[in-house]
C-alpha cells in the first residue's frame, strides 16, 4: 500500500482516501502521531475536521524542543551566564522558558548567543573564536544526532580545544516503549514519524508492534501521505492486525539510513536520558564514547543537570503523553501564547499548543 508517485497535494486522491476511510471505520480510534511535523501538517491541511468523529488524533512526545527536559534547559541557561562563552543554539531553543530565566533573556542580559541551523555553523565558530569556548546545544532526535556526531568528529579532526557540545539528544523508540506501557495511553494505532524513520528504518517499531498490540505506519508530511497512513491503521484495526507497514515508502526503508546511523555509533553511546513528561527513560539518549569525550560540555564545565520545576499550571508534560488536549490546560490562550509560552508546546513550532493556537 506504499505510495511513490502520487499527486500528494491532489483533491481527487485526498477525496478518495477520505471516503474509503470514513466506509472502514466501524468504532472509535485513537491514533497518536508522535511527529511534530506530522501535528503541524495536520492542522495546516485541516486533516481533523475531514475524519470521521469517531478517530481521534493525539500529539505525542515527537517535539525535540518540547521533550528537552526542564534540568537540561537550566543547566544550559545557567552554562550561557559565563561572559566566556559562545552559545550556539537552534532557533526554537531560545524562548523556552527555564525554572528561573530563557535563553533569550540571558542574551538581552548580554550573555553571547547565537542560532545556527547546522552544528557544523558551530564548528565554524570555533574555528573563527580561538580565544573563545563554543559549545553547542545538542538537542533532537535520531535525524539530528548524525549532524551533531558529524560537527565532533570535524572538529576532532581540526584538533578544536574550544569546541563542546552539551548533548539532549534522544531516541524515540524507548521513549514509545515507556510511553505505551502506562495503563493510561489507551491507543489503537501509531502513526511513526517520517523524518526519524528515514534513520532508524522500519525495524525500529517492530517490538513496539509486536509487544503493544499495536499498529504502526510510518507516514509522510503531505496531505494524501497522511490520509494514506490513517487509512491503513484503520484496515489494520478492523482486520486485528498489529504490523509495521510503510506510507512513505519514497524516503523509508526497512532498514533505514545505515551511514548516518554509523556516525552516530562512532560518537555515542546510548544511555538513560530524561525527558519531559515521562521521566527517565532507559537507553533513551546519547552520550560521548571515551574517545570524544574531550568534547563533552558537561565534563569540561562540571554541569549536573538536575531535576527543574515544570512551570505551575503548565499541562505540557500531559499532552507530550497524549493524556490532555492543549485546549485543556488552564493556561492556553489565556496566559500561554506564541507571544508569551509558559512552557515549550507553545514555543517550537512542531509543538503540539503551538499548531492549536495557530490553525485551530
């Protein structure tokens, strides 16, 4: 059922998938996309009020902006106080909120940070500011982690003293497993992210599948790719079916993206990580292996993460796990907007607050 060359914008295709879909379901569905892109397409294309009102569709924890733990935000707010330093961050980082302070206020206090779009632009930073510490804010997921194992390596081969990377990144198929195992995620389907897929592969999901019950279609980020991945969760719900099946099939295989998994193995190792809303997962994040370890921002500056205050009120913890819809948090519209977030949904623009706010 994989689509390779569809029209992925065309109204005849959409409208199809749209009937077929509303003709197989039979009894309320909960399906969860964990991707952020995913949420953000799926209220830009008004997918929602196309379904039938039996399906629902959840946000999960697919936002790496949202899922990087309060601990990890103050202890990189507080690294960036340092006069001298270079901070380099994604853009999305630097208004959310910590327990005490932002990135953005402590660069209007005139600590020096700066936004890059690759890391390798901090690698490039280094290079130019010998007499300054760079260190880079690692944070995302298996999409991100071989561009950051490839700015270490870089800069391990340019010999760099004045290169570090203080490293969130994280896994998503521990984070799934953790997730799922909580009585209170009742779902009947998993619609897998396409970026992440495109590394870790089909395979990655098999267990989750496999010991949930649980359907799994790794979609695309176009209209007919999402109706396309729902429409096969739904056949598998009907049939009693729980696999792995591929709507993305142009830029997913079942293996995945074996050279960019390899720069990852050559950097890191896998560890416990947390994460915000589900604690601490097992086997869930990157570490530094020994031999790049000289790089590793929490070694050279002594950083301990701890355990931050999630903002009082804020429910963005729930609706990372699919328990709450952002509407239901007491702050949403009225308190936390994009103008002003109280926590990190309503920051990224992959966050699940965020796409409520603007196209609902």
């Amino acid at each position: 059922m994989t689509i390779n060359s569809a029209p992925y914008f065309d109204a005849v295709t959409a409208t199809r998938l749209l009937e077929k879909i509303h003709r197989a379901v039979t009894g309320s569905l909960r399906f969860m996309e964990v991707c952020g892109t995913h949420t953000t397409a799926i209220f830009r294309h008004g997918i929602k009020s196309l379904l039938p009102k039996e399906i629902e569709l959840v946000s999960g924890p697919g936002c790496p902006v949202c899922v990087t733990s309060q601990g990890d935000m103050d202890a990189f707010i507080d690294l960036c106080a340092k006069p001298e330093l270079v901070s380099v961050v994604f853009g999305d980082m630097v208004r959310v909120p910590g327990s005490k302070s932002s990135l953005a206020a402590e660069r209007a206090r005139g600590a020096d940070i700066r936004v890059v779009y690759s890391p390798l632009d901090a690698v490039e930073l280094a290079i130019r500011n010998p007499q300054k510490e760079v260190v880079f804010f690692g944070v995302g997921f298996e999409t991100t982690g071989p561009t950051v194992a490839v700015a270490v390596m870089e800069a391990n081969r340019r010999k760099l003293k004045n290169f570090f990377v203080y490293c969130a990144l994280k896994r998503i198929p521990p984070a799934l497993n953790a997730l799922f195992s909580e009585s209170k995620s009742a779902l009947n389907g998993l619609l897998c992210p396409g970026h992440v897929s495109t590394v870790t592969g089909l395979a990655a999901y098999a267990p989750i599948a496999i010991r949930f019950g649980l359907p799994c279609v790794v979609a695309g980020f176009m209209p007919v790719d999402i109706l396309q991945a729902i429409l096969m969760l739904v056949t598998q719900t009907q049939q009693g079916m729980a696999t792995v099946e591929n709507a993305y099939g142009r830029s997913v295989s079942t293996q995945g993206n074996a050279l960019a998994r390899k720069a990852i193995e050559t950097v890191f190792d896998t560890c416990d990580a947390q994460w915000r809303g589900l604690g601490i997962v097992p086997d869930s994040g990157f570490c530094f292996k020994k031999e790049f370890a000289l790089f590793d921002a929490t070694e050279r500056f002594g950083l301990v993460p701890k355990q931050g205050q999630e903002p009082k009120g804020c429910c963005c913890a729930d609706v990372l796990r699919g328990l709450v819809m952002p509407y239901s948090c007491p702050l949403y519209k009225k308190v936390c907007t994009p103008q002003n977030p109280v926590g990190p949904c309503m920051v990224s623009g992959e966050g699940a607050c965020a796409a409520h706010f603007k196209y609902s």
